[in-house]
C-alpha cells in the first residue's frame, strides 16, 4: 500500500500545470476502471419481460380461482350454511394482439371535354402484426391486451336451498359478481 502512495505522489507531483492534466488523466482512468467494472456488479433492475408472453390465465387456474372467489362470497350469505361451487368456461382466455395498419387513398380525377369532372377514389388497407424479440430471441406478436375466460355456467350446492330466499340471494349475488344471466347459474340443495 505504501508503494502504490508513493507512486501517486511521484506522478501527481511537479508543476501546476503538468499537475492539472494528470488529474484530469488520473479522473478519466478511474472513470474508466468503474465503467469496466460495472460489468461484473449485479444489475439493479430487472430487464423488462418481453411484451409477447403465455396468458396470464390457464382455463383451469381461472376456473379454479373462481370457485374459491364465489364460494367465499356464497358463505357469507345468511342462510346458505356448507356450499360447493362449480364454474364452467364457455371458452379460455383470448388474446388481442398488436396490430399495425396501413391505409393508402389513391385520387383521380379527370376532366371531359365537355368540362364534367369525374373524381375516382380506391382505399387500400393492410393490417399487420407488431413483432417483438421474444425471451428466446424469436419474434413473436405484441399482446395488446388478454380477455378473460367466458363464464358458460356456475352450480351452487349449499344446505339452505330448500328456502327459496336463500336461492334468490345466491343467484343474485353470483349473476352480479359475474355478470351472467340467471339462466346460467343453478343453485340446488346439499345431500345430507
């Protein structure tokens, strides 16, 4: 450690001048060593994950998750007592990808010799999807946005529907939590 003092000393030393270049060369190679040793420190924030990625849903996790939303919600209605819950989708999750379109209009117009003008007009579109670097280094399309499952149908077995209050208020609570018709929801009484 001594050594490497003594060499600063030496090579900082000598005329105000000479002084001054070496500490703005000695600023520049420090300058340098963190850049080059940036390289080797762990990086702070996590690179983003590349926009085309796997739905966030599988149809079975969303059927699934909901079970247990609704079943916690049946629960807590009076009257309902033990309750199973039974969702089933219509279809799984869709995705809606990022789309890109062109529109040209092309114009003509012509003049008779009479004077009349004729105008004629053609629109061309083309549509096509953004591509992005996938996580593998592929292209892949750019999810704009993801619908969620539909809904085709949900059974609720519980021990108080022999009272039609409480299958009202079951059927009600579930068509508002989804957003479904009552057709689509059975409520029936628990075996036992």
């Amino acid at each position: 450690m001594l050594q490497i003092r003594q060499i600063w000393e030496k090579w900082i030393g000598g005329d105000g001048s000479r002084k001054r270049v070496r500490w703005v060369f000695a600023a520049g190679i420090a300058g340098m060593a963190l850049i080059l040793l940036s390289e080797f420190w762990p990086e702070q924030n996590k690179k983003p994950e590349s926009a085309a990625q796997e739905p966030v849903w599988d149809s079975g996790e969303y059927a699934e998750a909901l079970e247990k939303k609704l079943l916690s919600l049946v629960t807590n209605i009076q009257g309902v007592g033990e309750a199973r819950v039974w969702v089933t989708l219509e279809s799984g999750a869709e995705l809606i990808y990022a789309r890109e379109e062109v529109k040209n209009t092309d114009t003509t117009q012509d003049y008779g010799e009479d004077g009349v003008k004729s105008l004629r007009e053609k629109d061309n579109s083309e549509q096509k999807l953004i591509l992005v670097e996938g996580v593998d280094g592929r292209q892949q399309p750019l999810i704009k946005t993801q619908r969620e499952p539909v809904v085709q149908g949900v059974v609720v077995v519980c021990q108080g529907a022999r009272d039609m209050t409480v299958v009202e208020r079951v059927t009600d609570a579930v068509t508002c939590a989804l957003g479904i018709s009552s057709g689509r929801v059975c409520v029936t009484q628990l075996q036992g």
